[in-house]
C-alpha cells in the first residue's frame, strides 16, 4: 500500500486563470504549458496508516493545506477512505509562483493510485489531479502539453492532452528567481477575486482561445516570435485583469519590471527572448538555447538567482 511518484512543474504559455466550475477545477480558458526538468516534487504515498498526516519538505503540514490534501485523497480513494500518510519534497521553491501545486498534484495523484493498487490511465490521472490542483492536470505529460476548456458539467472534457513530446524544440526557459517565499495571495483567491471584480476579465476570457490557436500553431512549427509574441500577451492580459480587480492584486514588485525591461532590451539588441508571469513576482524566459547564457548572464544582476532550464519528462512512479 505504498507508492513513490516523481513529476515536474509546468509553466504556463497561454494562461490558465478563471474557473467555470469551481469544485471542479474547471477552467474558464483553454491553456498551454511547457513541463519544466530539473525542478521536480516526489511524493510517497501510504495507505493504511495509523492516522492522517501530510509532510511537505520535511515538516508536518495543518490547517487548511493538510484539508486540501486530506480532501483530494478522499476524492481519489473514495467511499471508506482508511488512514493514508503522505510524504513529499520539492527540490525547488514552494508555493512562490514556480508552480509547485502542479508538480505537487500530479505527483499525488499518481502515487495515490499506484499505492491503491488502482490502474489508471493518464487522461484519468490528469481529470484527477485537476482536481487537486488546476495546472496540476498539464504535468502528468513532459514536453508541450495543452489542457481544454471543456464544456461538460462533469468536467470529463476538461484535461492536459500531450501536443509535443520533450524533444520536440531546444528551448530554455531561464527562471529569474526574484523572491523564493510563499506569494502574497494563492492563486485560487485570486482567480475568484479576479472573477467577481475585474472589469477586465470578461476580456481576458474572450481573448484566450484565440491565443490558444496562434501558441498551438508556433508550438508545432517551432516558431520562437510567434510563441514569445503569444505569451507575453497572455501573461500580461492575465495580469491586467487581476490588477483591475477590487482590490487589486499585483504579483509584480519593481524587480519584475526591472527583468522586463531587460528582456526588451535584449530583444532589440538582437537577442530573441520573451517572457512570462504567474502568480508572483518571479520571471520566466523563453528563449532559444544557444542565446540561455547570454540572457541569464544579463539577467544575474537584478535577481537571487537564476536558473536556466529546458523540456522535462512525464510523471513517473520510482
Ligand atoms: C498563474 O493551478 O495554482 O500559474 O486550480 O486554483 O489550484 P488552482 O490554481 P493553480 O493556478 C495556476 C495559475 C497560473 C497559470 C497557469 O498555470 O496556467
């Protein structure tokens, strides 16, 4: 009754933000995410324990994040849940914007089942992990994964879907960590705040599919302007419609708009690079590999740290 699953982060390219169906998981907008390598979370999953229990990085989770995952498990398993004890480390930042909840649910997911003994196929896992986690339900895949709006009530339409596999296109993404602590606002508050305020966000759905077909098409042509075109109208009208929300919620602090700015200026120095925010400050750039060191070298003097990276796998059980 135990089972160990490794999966990856994934980053979105056209955004996920907004959801039509919030028990669900079910997202407003179609969405499209490149799955991340070395960053990863492991998860062991144990049923039949003593009592409940979640460790996340080596601590004892309570509260309301121990809720959220005691309520997954009981979707997962069932009616009669026994006593389950989960175990699971990420080596890189949690909850601060690098899609932890991602990695986290998708490792769950699959340690959950295989540790039930339960066969499932990837599209099932990812139906599930959605449910955990949104985003989580695009990192059952490794490579360019997209996930559908769907438009069914049960949300049986709605789940990552492989588009190109891990080496498909050379890229890297260069992580430009402006701050590693856990975001000012989590990501589904936001999402509901922006929902029920934002002026904007009424836009921003009506944008989205239309960004979904231009990223799909520069995706499978190799395209870097179109997809880094795409993706930075994506990230910023998802950020527009959540600063015009009452109140307001802004991830960016001034180092965001510093790498901003250093990215533009890259671009019109010649170096091809765009990029992309989620919810927190810290800033990821798509750019082709041969141009990685140049841009994480102009990137190092305004942040933590910087770490460049490139497609990942899919999720895997140890
Ligand atoms: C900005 O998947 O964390 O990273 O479904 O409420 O758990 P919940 O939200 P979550 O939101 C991710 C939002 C995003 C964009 C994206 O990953 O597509």
């Amino acid at each position: 009754m135990k089972a160990t699953a490794r999966a990856h982060p994934n980053i979105a390219l056209v955004k996920y933000w907004g959801k039509r169906d919030r028990v669900l998981n079910l997202p407003a907008v179609p969405s499209l995410s490149l799955t991340l390598d070395r960053y990863h979370t492991t998860t062991t999953v144990t049923w039949e324990t003593q009592t409940d229990s979640v460790r996340l990085n080596a601590e004892a989770i309570c509260g309301r994040p121990l809720q959220r995952v005691l309520d997954f498990m009981d979707r997962l398993w069932g009616p009669h849940r026994p006593c389950v004890h989960v175990d699971s480390k990420n080596n890189f930042p949690t909850a601060a914007g690098l899609a932890s909840s991602s990695s986290g649910f998708a490792a769950l997911a699959l340690a959950g089942m295989a540790a039930a003994g339960r066969e499932a196929s990837k599209t099932e896992l990812s139906i599930l992990a959605r449910q955990g986690s949104g985003s989580a339900c695009r990192s059952l895949w490794g490579g360019w994964v997209s996930w559908d709006r769907g438009q069914k009530s049960d949300g049986s339409d709605s789940h990552g879907r492989p588009l190109a596999p891990q080496n498909h296109w050379d890229l890297r993404m260069v992580v430009a960590m402006i701050a590693s602590g856990p975001k000012s606002i989590g990501s589904t508050q936001a999402m509901i705040q922006t929902e029920q305020s934002s002026r904007l966000y009424p836009g921003w759905v009506e944008a989205a599919p239309n960004d979904m077909v231009q990223a799909t098409r520069a995706v499978l042509e190799r395209n870097l302007p179109a997809l880094g075109t795409v993706m930075e109208a994506s990230t910023l009208r998802m950020h527009a419609s959540m600063m015009s929300a009452e109140p307001s919620i802004r991830y960016w602090t001034p180092a965001t708009l510093s790498v901003m700015e250093r990215v533009e200026k890259l671009r019109k120095d010649g170096v091809p690079a765009w990029f992309t925010m989620d919810a927190g400050p810290n800033v990821k750039v798509l750019c082709d590999s041969t141009r990685a060191d140049t841009v994480a070298d102009t990137l190092r003097s305004c942040c933590e740290k910087v770490d460049v990276l490139q497609a990942g796998p899919d999720a895997f059980l140890l």
